[in-house]
C-alpha cells in the first residue's frame, strides 16, 4: 500500500531547495585567490588588522561574484564595494564618537535609505546590503586603524577581487579576445535558447523554453550594455558581438509567434539557430543555413531573419544599438520611494535599527560581559531581512541552521589548527567555497560564520563560536517579529510596485505595435518588447518569492500570480500581432480577438487583485492596459 503523500508547505519547500548548475570553477579559483592571500600578506607584514578589513572587502564581492561579462563585474562588484566603504567609514567614526542611543538612531537611518535604494534592482540591493553590514562592523569592530583607513582597506580588498575578475582568462574559452568571453557565452546562450523554443513550439513545454529565451536575452542584454568609458563599442570584436546580439531579436520575435501559434515547426528550423550559436562561441562562420518553409507569416519572419543574421556574422552589421532603453533619474527615485521602496525601506530600517539597538543595549550591560562583538546582531539582521535571498521563513530557517553548523565546524577546526597559519588556510578555502555555497542560504551561512570566526581569531579578538549562535537565533527572532508588523501603508507593495511597471511596460508596447508607424520603427519597437518581457520577469519573480511566504505575509499577494500570467499572454500575443502585421499588414481576427479578450481577463483579475495605482494629483484609479 503506498504512503500518502505529505504536502510541504511553500515556506519550507524554498528552504529545502537549492539551485543546481555546474561548478564555477573561475569564481572558485578568484574566490581562493582572494581572501585568503590578502590576508597572508598582512599577516607577514606585522599588520593582521589590515588583511582583516581587505579580507572582508573581498568576501562581501565575492557574494557578487558571478556569471557574465568583465563589464558588468565592474558594476556588479566595484558599486556595493563603494557603498560598503563609504558605509564603514561612516559607521566607524559614528562608533567612535557618538553614545549609544545617537548611534542607533543612525543605523536606522542609514537602513531606512538602503531599503528604499534596494528597490531599485540587484546591484542597488547589493550596495545597500554591503552599506549596512559594513556600517556595523565599522561602528563595533575594535580596530587601531582610523576610519579613512578601514575605507581604503575594505576597497582595496574588493578592489583585488574585481582585478582578478577582469585579468584572469575563463576556463574553457577558445575564440577571439578573452576579455569578451562571457559576452559570447551570453549571445550563444541566446541562440540556443531560440532553438529550444522552436523545437518546444506546438507542445507544453512551450511557455517554459520562452521564459527561458526571455532570461537568456536579459542575460546578454546585461553583459554587452556593462560600463564602458566610450559610448559605443570600441573594438572590432565588441562590435560584432553586438551585430550578433542585435541579430538575435528577430529571430527570437519569429520564435516567439511560432509558439503563441500553437503548432509544431519542422525540426530544421531550429538547426539554423544552433549553428549561429556554434558560430557565437568558437569565432568561426556559419556555414550554410537551413532554410526553414515560408509557409507562415511567422515561418517567413523566422527565414528573413536567418538571412539578416548571416549578413550580421558575416560582418555586414554594426549592432551599435542593444535596443536598451535607459531608465531616467525620475524614474529611479519613483521605484525607490514609491509604494514597493517604502515597504522594504521601512522594514530594513526597523529590522536594522531594532537589532541595533538590542546589541547596544547587551553591550551597554553591566551583566552580559561587555558584549564586544555587537555589530554582528544587526550585520545578522541586514541578511535576514534581505527578500532577494528568500521568504522570510526559508531565511530564518537556513541563517539558524547554518549558522550552528558553521559554528561547530570551526569550534572544531579552532582546536586542532596551528595559529595563524591555519586560520589563514581556513580563510582561503571559505573564499574558494562562497561561489559554490551561494546556491544555498544555509550552506552560504555556514561558510561566511567559518570565516568571519577565523578573520575575528586573526584580528586578536578572543573565540565567539557560541556568542555567534546566540545572537543569531535572537537576530532570527527580531526580524520575524518585526516581518509580520504591519505596515505603514499596503503590504504587498514590492509585487504591486512591479505588476504595475510590467503593465506600464505592456501597455506601452501593446501601443506601438498597433500604432500605424509600427514597421518604420522595429528598432524602437524590440527595445519595447525587451522592456516588456524584462519588467513581467522580474513582478512574476516578486510574486514568486512571496507566494513562498508565511501565509500572514503570502496572502497580501494572493490573485497578482492570475494577473501576471495574463500579462505574459498579453505580451506573447503582441509580438505575434507584431510579426503578423511585418507581414500582412494587418491583423486577422484571431489576433485581434485574443488582444480583446486578454484585455478583459486582465480587468478582471486586476479587480480581484485589488491592484491600483496612485496617478499625477493623487487620486487613485485602476491601471489601464
């Protein structure tokens, strides 16, 4: 007789699943070279208090350290390695000068501006986390140096980091210049992905492999539009790959009204794809290409497609535009300080500030023993609040069991290993692992508690394995007290905030394609549908993550996962329209009844959801797609 089978709550299943791939050897071999040598130097040069703080430095990027191009490393690694730096150097002259109550005050200032910041999107979440946590080690950590010093330390570490990111070559990489390794890896991956599409169109599987194209081109969008000190391309090898990047956006447009249509594609056509994706990443032609049949307006648009992306490989393409469309300063601080940036502003900056308080008054206390390592209940809590590493639930879960797990690991390595060599040893191996234990939180925990206990015993600070159980469990506990406050204003409001800017997006696509100027502007028109499916990606991953809450906190977003699966149907059925109109010049009945019923769906949905926007003079009306 079979077991029945146990339903695990959502909550419990994200703190049980981790992400698989395979191992990324170049971040593992940088992660080692990073931490670990810093702090050896120092060690030998008399000044162990230095290679703690650089180490830190190179640890907090190593969270960063990821897939893709040298470019966005820049980005990725160099702003939150800035906004850490600046948040010691302001924690560590606060720590200094300042009494308890002034310096608590502070830190939830800091984590009120570093919620609303983390808003805005990865790598302002990733500043505003390095903000915090280095702001309370700068302010509790007992160090000789000056704050100015800490600063340039901590950078100078983070600093080493993106310097073996950019100097060392990638493992496997065979073609052209390796400084453009990860582009080709990115645009090859986006060539796969169209062929997956069309081998999975007319089948269930349809949907999954366009999420998956979508994924690929915001990936390659991403590492061909990093930092760069010219405007354009500078390189003949930069500017082909984005001539091959800019040839992938018809392709993927075909592909994608091939799947809305609903009917299988002859295997060849996914052939042609494969061999440009080859051609991406070893630098050699094409070859011939496969024609696929002309059959269809999407079947046409997918072998005129073929033909441009031949003359583009072949070298007869600039691809100088990357259909990017530039995010202006207003609105940024809109995002920042609209309904979803004062949720999560509010929440970190009383979760920080909260934690801050507790460990000042511990270490205030004349009966817990001066409580030296303070700083590490609100750096705990900075983590704990962070929504991109999970729901709350899985969070807390993951950040205890590490945390123990860690701790008696190194209790046991502390006993047995020689000082300080095998700290150091310790530390270099912990730099080598994060890479790896990011695809989990509580492998991720483990890990950093082994090596900060290491950097701690180095830094002359006495063993804190069991301190730091501690106070991570009462760290576990403030911020699910202060988790399931309510709120100044609507819960739910990170989903909403992006609902809204994926229907925004939406609309204003929609609007283009059945403007009548359509086909005079592909260029504006594939930077609209990049906009649009890039915007659906990330409100269908907010709502994800929240649908994985505790159910006090999942059902402020309950009916937004309906809404948003009728968006992307919406932006599907667009592009084919798009295509149909390329072709035709008109829509058939199919398309423009689709268009009106989805329209319909969407009311209603947006009506049961509950979702509304503030306009211009404040009052409120539902959104309009």
């Amino acid at each position: 007789m079979p077991l029945p089978s146990i339903a695990v709550p959502p909550w419990l299943a994200h703190a049980l699943r981790a992400q698989r791939g395979p191992v990324p050897w170049n971040a593992v071999i940088r992660g080692a070279l990073a931490a670990g040598p810093l702090l050896l130097a120092a060690v030998v040069a008399g000044r162990p208090s230095v290679g703690v703080v650089a180490a830190l430095g190179a640890m907090l990027a190593g969270f960063n350290d990821r897939r893709g191009s040298r470019r966005t490393a820049v980005k990725r690694l160099g702003a939150p390695a800035l906004a850490g730096a600046g948040g010691l150097l302001v924690g560590s002259y606060a720590g200094e000068h300042v009494g308890a109550l002034t310096l608590t005050l502070l830190l939830t200032g800091l984590g009120l501006v570093a919620g609303g910041m983390s808003a805005v999107g990865p790598v302002a979440s990733g500043a505003g986390t390095q903000l915090l946590v280095a702001a309370a080690i700068g302010a509790g950590m007992p160090l000789p140096e000056p704050g100015w010093q800490r600063a340039l330390f901590y950078l100078a570490g983070a600093g080493w980091l993106l310097t073996l990111r950019l100097a060392l070559p990638t493992t496997g990489a065979n073609a052209g210049d390796y400084r453009f390794d990860g582009e080709r890896d990115a645009v090859g991956a986006v060539y796969d992905a169209i062929a997956e599409l069309l081998v999975a169109a007319g089948g269930t599987d349809a949907t999954a492999r366009r999420v998956a194209l979508t994924a690929a081109l915001d990936h390659a969008q991403d590492a061909l539009a990093g930092p760069r000190l010219r405007r354009y391309a500078s390189s003949g090898a930069e500017r082909r790959l984005h001539a091959q990047y800019a040839a992938a956006l018809p392709l993927a447009e075909a592909a994608t009204a091939l799947a809305w249509a609903g009917e299988a594609v002859p295997g060849r056509a996914a052939e042609g794809p494969r061999r440009l994706a080859a051609a991406v990443r070893t630098g050699t032609h094409t070859g011939p290409l496969p024609a696929p049949s002309r059959s269809a307006p999407a079947l046409r648009a997918l072998d005129d497609a073929l033909l441009h992306a031949a003359d583009a490989f072949d070298g007869g393409g600039t691809g100088r535009n990357l259909h990017t469309r530039r995010r202006s300063a207003r609105s940024l601080a809109r995002t920042a300080f609209g309904a979803g940036g004062r949720e999560y502003g509010l929440r970190v900056a009383l979760c920080f500030g909260a934690s801050a308080g507790v460990a000042q008054a511990l270490h205030h206390a004349p009966w817990s023993g001066n409580h030296s390592h303070w700083y590490w209940l609100p750096a705990t809590a900075v983590f704990l609040v962070k929504p991109d590493l999970g729901p709350l639930a899985s969070r807390v879960l993951c950040r205890a069991a590490g945390t123990v797990l860690g701790a008696l690991l190194f209790a046991g390595l502390a006993a047995l290993l020689p000082r300080p060599a095998g700290l150091i040893a310790v530390v270099a191996l912990c730099g080598a692992l994060i890479p790896v234990a990011t695809r989990h939180f509580a492998a991720q925990t483990a890990v950093v508690t082994v090596l900060v206990l290491a950097l701690v015993m180095v830094a002359g600070e006495p063993p804190a394995a069991w301190s730091r159980i501690s106070e991570t469990l009462l760290a576990c506990a403030i911020v699910l007290l202060v988790g399931h406050l309510p709120a100044l204003g609507q819960r739910g409001g990170t989903v909403r905030a992006r609902l809204a800017r994926a229907m925004e997006a939406a609309d204003a696509y929609l609007a283009h394609v059945l403007s009548d100027d359509t086909t005079d502007d592909r260029a504006g028109r594939w930077a609209l549908r990049r906009e649009a499916y890039r915007a659906l990606a990330e409100a269908k991953a907010a709502i994800d993550l929240a649908a994985a809450e505790l159910p006090a906190l999942a059902r402020h977003a309950e009916g937004t996962d309906e809404v948003a699966a009728t968006l992307e149907r919406i932006v599907d059925t667009t592009t084919a329209c798009a295509v149909q109109l390329d072709d035709t010049g008109r829509l058939t009945p199919r398309h423009t009844e689709r268009i009106a019923e989805l329209l319909d769906e969407l009311a209603e949905g947006r009506v049961r959801a509950g979702l509304r926007v503030k306009h211009g003079r404040g009052s409120e009306i539902p959104i309009a797609v």
